[in-house]
C-alpha cells in the first residue's frame, strides 16, 4: 500500500524543480504576465491538448519535437493566446527561445488570452532573459497565468510508498468560466520528481483526465490552447505506478475542482451525477448536458430549486430515460421519484435550504441500467456576462 | 406564378377561425394565461413536437389521437407546462375537456410553463366555460400563451394564385429567450383556409422547420413542450403546393425570427452564415455552435470583435476546417482571411461599428467545400441572467 500526504507549498517544492513569474509588460495593471519552469536535469514530458481544431501555435511548436524529446524548459506567457496566427505564430516561438540567453534544451511555450493577436515577442524576450533560473517562486509563477482567474490554483502531495521510499508531485494551473462551452483556456503544468518510465506517463495522463478535467469539460468543445502538461525529473529514484497514477489523479481532481470553483463570477460548485443509466457514455452525455444548460446553471444561481429543468435537460439529452424510473435529488432531498412529484412546500423548502450552501450534488438516478458519471459545474450569474462582455477590451 | 402578400391582424381574419384568451388566475398578475382556437368547421391537423424524451402531457394526449383525426378546438395555458406529471397530467386533460359546455371534437390542449407541478385543472375548466367560441380576438389569444415573451408574435398572409384564386395563413407564436441550450418553450400555431391535402400538411410542415425553427435551435436540445401546430380548414377551395410551402415557410420564419429578437433580454439579432463548408451537416453544426456559444454571445453584447472567439467556436466545433482557408466577416468588415489576421485599428473600428446595429451578420467561410447554412441566435446579457434566475419563483 501506499499514502498519499498533502504538503505545503509549490512545484518548486520538488528537488530539481525551479520557477518564478513576473510582469514582463503584457497586462497593462503590473499585474504578472510571464513565467517560466526550469528543471537543472533533463524531464520526460508528455502532454495533453485541445481537441480545437485550431489548435494555438505553442501547441504546434511542442507537437514538432520528436516523440521522445527531453526538455529543462517552459515559458508561459498570459495575455495573449497565440492563436489563429498561423506560421507567424510558429516563427514568433522560434525568435522568442533563439534570443534567450538561458542555457535551454528544447524548450516549451504555452500561452493563454486573446487570440487573434501576434504575440509582443520583444516584451517576451526581454522579460524572459530577466528570469532568474535558480529562483523557487511559485506564487509569482501562478499569478503569472492567471487570465480571468479570481484565484491562483496550485497544490502539492507527497507520495509515501510500502518500502518507505516517497516521491512528490504538484501542479500549477489556470483556467476558470464554465470551462465548457464557454472555451475558457484551462492550463495545467505538474512536475514530479517520480521515477515513472516515460511509457507510463501518457497511460496515466489520459486515465486522470477522463474523471477530472474532462468530467468538467464536454469533449472536444475546448479552447484553441488547453494544455496539461506532465514533467518528470525522475530525481526521487521511487515509483510505483498505482500510487503514480492515483496521486496524478488527486493532483488533477484539485485543479479541476479549484477550475470550477473559480468559474467566472461564480459562488457554487456543484456535483452533478448521473448514476444507473444505460451505458457509461450516456451517464457522461447527461452529466455533461446538466452542468452545460443555462437554464440549470441560472436557476442554481438564484437558489431556485427548479427540478423541473433539471428533468428537461435529462430529456432534452436524449438518452434512455423514463418518468416512470427517473428519480431526482438535491443532496439527500427527494424530490422527484419515479414519476411522482415530492414537492411540498416542506419539501421545496428542504431542496431551497440545499441551494444555500456553496457546494451540493444533484442527482438524477435514470433506473435504466448500472452506469454512472459525475460531472462538475458551477451556476452563471451577472458576474459571468460582465466578465465576459468585455474581455478583450 | 403565386403572390404572397403580408395582411394585417391575426389568425381569426380566416374565414372560420375564432380565437380569445382571459386570465384564468393562473398568473399571479392578472395577465392573459388562458387561450383558445376554435374553427366552426372540422380542420385537418398535423404537428411537429419536440424530440425531449420527456414529452408534456398535452404532447402525449395529442399523440393519442388516431392518426388522421380532426379537430375543431385547441386550449392554450401558460404558466404551467404540465410536464414530467405523468398519467395525472393526462387525466387532467381530460378531466378539463369533459368538463368544458363547448361542443368540442377531438379537442388539443398546449401548455407552457413551469414543469413538474400538476394542472390548476379547476381554474382552466372555470376559464375555458366562460370562453364565447364566436369571439375573434387575436391580441388576446397571443397574450395569453406568452410567459418570459417581451412582445406577443404573430403573422397574416394572403396568397394569390396564377388563376386568381386566394387563400390566406398565418400563425399566433410564443418562445423567448436563445431558444437553445436554455430550452425555453416554444408554441407556434398556425390556421390555413387553404384546401390543403393532409397528406401534404406534414411534408411542408417539416421542410420548413428546417430553415426556421430548427435554425434557431440545435437538433434534440428542446423543451419538453415544443409544438408547433398547422390547423386547416380547407374553407378557400383553392391549394397549389408550392405556393402553400413558400407562404408556410414564411409564416415561421417570421415566428423563428421574432423568436431570436425576442432573445431573454436580446438586444441584437444575428445572423451567423457558415458557408462553403464540407457538407451540409458540418455548416449546420459549425452556425449552430455559433449561436449557441456563451463566448460569443457575451462578445455581442459587449459590442466587441473578438474574433478569435469566432474562430475558436469554430475550431471547437471539430468540422473540417484551416486556419489557411477559412475568412470571418462582420458583414462586410473581413477581420480573419486566410491565415491573416486584418485587424489594424482602423478594421477594429468599422467592425465594432457592424456590431453596434441590432441585427447584422457574421459570415465565416470554411472554404472547404460548397454547403452553407445560417443560424439565428442572439446576444446574452445581465437581463437573461435575472429573467431566468427568477422565473419559477
């Protein structure tokens, strides 16, 4: 067996690892905008990106590497997303990491804001030759690729495995909004100090996401940018790929939890599970179809305990459904079961005294078979269309 | 040739067709919440429903009708949808109908409104008693089915035929709000003298909701309650098909488009023309995430070009698509051509001016093929999130 310990700190917390973030000139308010990883040994790196179409020019350049390239090097820049610029964009990359005076081996960028805009590259450089490389600042660095961020997002464990070696792993992420479908840039960089073979990396990456970044997030409706990116220094000389992949997991519920949390202008985060439907990727279609609808997410803004439209959503999803099996619940309060309607006003005021709180889960039990999903959402207010009506300017 | 020639009033200007709506208490207010069709001749009839696997209870009843039935009366209730009320819903319709003093045939009821509370089925019959089936009072018919509807909707035509012949239809309509994902109920129904043959009414019914009603919403992601209903009393004596089709399809363009700019809250109607795409499919799926995306619809509102969120949309989309092929146009202001950006500031300007208008158009070339299809949304702004925060309460 194994244990999992939360610990303080940042990514930069792990041996090897290093980091800061500064105001480099490409937010107006001095407020961070250009960070950086740095590993003083050579990572195994493996990423996941956007299923966009338009996938953002720091995406392209990673994907030119070849397969199993090693790097000490990221750069992150907010602001600008560097995308829709075509082989500008590409160039722009290119002339940024030649005119660093750092001692660099293939190094990544990742950029998130606007798209549309070539990148202010001469800001860049001359903000990244500032860095410092031995610096350990991992606050600025997540300040750094905030966007519309309310908060920075971070977290850190240790790993204690049976014959009492440990090794750690953490990350730093951005990314807030309703994620989907609103194409919120979500971000993601985790280091680890790991032994974990670089075949194993992608296996776990993928298993992690499925129930984390993806549970709040409808496939492939995805910004031009995301980005989750997997470096391993292998310093810690431990690994077991259970307790890998589990506190990989644990590392991308927190980020993805913190994402939600933060959705633009939002005060609840909600649960939403799907549990006996018909088949998993049914259970998954419904989730996602509660914390996606407007409807549902404006109602749970007004503490309005609306079942009703939690029902049609399920409908409108089109998955196998009957009134006759469907039952629905706000925490532990009936209020729907198996085409009776339980709401009474003793039981509306139960459901509306749910609707309080800051975090809840609704449930909606299909009774069609023995699949289930949970997806994670967060109401839409005022806030959300202020945020958003004017971003760019 | 046929002429289509737009007349003033509403649907009881048919010959045979009467019409009426009172408050029946169902609103608080005092508001119409009750209404009524009556044709003093047997009509043909052929509706089009939603495709929510939770259908209404009146969708239900309706559907429990032999095939070729024929009507001569339709009851209409807003406030309450009497939706996911299961066989109580449908015994409280016809609970309603036995009860009602009216010599009524195979009588429709149409609901709209909140879902899951059961039938206020004593105040509707007391309301639907006191209803003169001579009266032909449009406005107050198209009052009463309306709920979060800023205006009432309505169209009349007349159509002259090459041998002189006329015959006229038009249609009485409620819905608001983006229509999708917010699954705001959409009523719309429609009274023809023309001698059309039933078994041309569901031909032309679903070909030209296509263009209209199904451009405003995406495919499957509908209300519990969405019907749309053609009524024919086939009193005019004279029919050409492709005149009934062309006047048809003008009747619900006119209701899809009073529909869009009655957008909860909308201030601007927009057009969103996706063109010389792969196929049919992918252009109607590229203009439908167009105009459902939060993104863009929060950019309408805040009269800012950001075009890279159009793009985004787009790539999210998964069509087949290039950064090298594809040119986004604020009307006529080109902002994206082919892997160029054209946004100087003097191209930012005259594409914020396009966006100050109520209606305008976005139009992006996929350049990928020769299919094109255009979808009608709107913008989305503080007053969508307190309407709908609010509504059931």
């Amino acid at each position: 067996m194994f244990s999992i310990f939360p610990i303080k700190g940042y990514i930069d917390q792990i041996e090897g690892f290093y980091c800061d973030g500064i105001h480099a000139g490409l937010k107006v308010k001095g407020n961070n905008d250009l960070g950086f990883i740095y590993s003083d040994t050579l990572c195994e790196v493996e990423a996941v990106f956007t299923e966009n179409r338009f996938q953002a020019a720091p995406l392209k350049h990673y994907q030119n590497y070849a397969n199993d390239f090693k790097t000490n090097f990221v750069l992150i820049n907010s602001k600008n997303a560097n995308a829709m610029t075509g082989q500008r964009g590409l160039d722009d990359i290119d002339t940024i990491f030649s005119s660093l005076n750092h001692d660099l081996t293939n190094p990544i960028m990742s950029s998130t804001g606007v798209i549309g805009n070539p990148l202010p590259k001469e800001l860049i450089i001359k903000g990244a030759n500032s860095f410092d490389l031995s610096a350990k600042n991992g606050e600025n660095l997540s300040t750094a690729i905030m966007t519309t961020d309310a908060y920075s997002k971070h977290c850190m464990y240790e790993v204690e495995l049976e014959n009492g070696e440990t090794f750690k792993i953490g990350a730093v992420a951005k990314g807030a909004g309703m994620i989907n479908p609103n194409l919120a840039t979500m971000l993601c960089f985790i280091c680890t100090d790991a032994s974990v073979p670089k075949e194993d990396m992608q296996e776990a990456l993928k298993g992690a996401s499925h129930t984390t970044f993806n549970a709040i997030s409808v496939d492939g409706d995805t910004s031009t940018n995301d980005t989750v990116l997997l470096l391993a220094n292998q310093k810690s000389g431990s690994y077991n790929k259970e307790a890998f992949s589990e506190a990989l997991r644990l590392v991308m519920h927190d980020m993805a939890m913190l994402m939600v949390a933060d959705g633009e202008g939002a005060k609840k985060a909600v649960a939403f599970e799907v549990k006996n439907a018909a088949s998993l990727e049914e259970a998954e279609t419904a989730a996602k179809a509660l914390s996606n609808s407007l409807l549902v997410k404006t109602a749970l803004f007004g503490e309005d305990p609306n079942f009703g439209r939690i029902a049609s959503t399920i409908g409108a999803s089109r998955i196998t459904c009957s009134e006759e099996t469907l039952v629905i619940a706000y925490n532990d309060v009936v209020v729907f079961k198996k085409g009776e309607i339980l709401f009474d006003e003793a039981q509306e005021a139960k459901a509306a005294q749910v609707l309080e709180n800051d975090k809840y889960k609704i449930t909606c039990d299909i009774g069609q078979g023995d699949a289930s999903f949970t997806a994670y959402g967060c109401d839409l207010g005022y806030k959300y269309v202020e945020i958003n009506a004017d971003y760019r300017t």
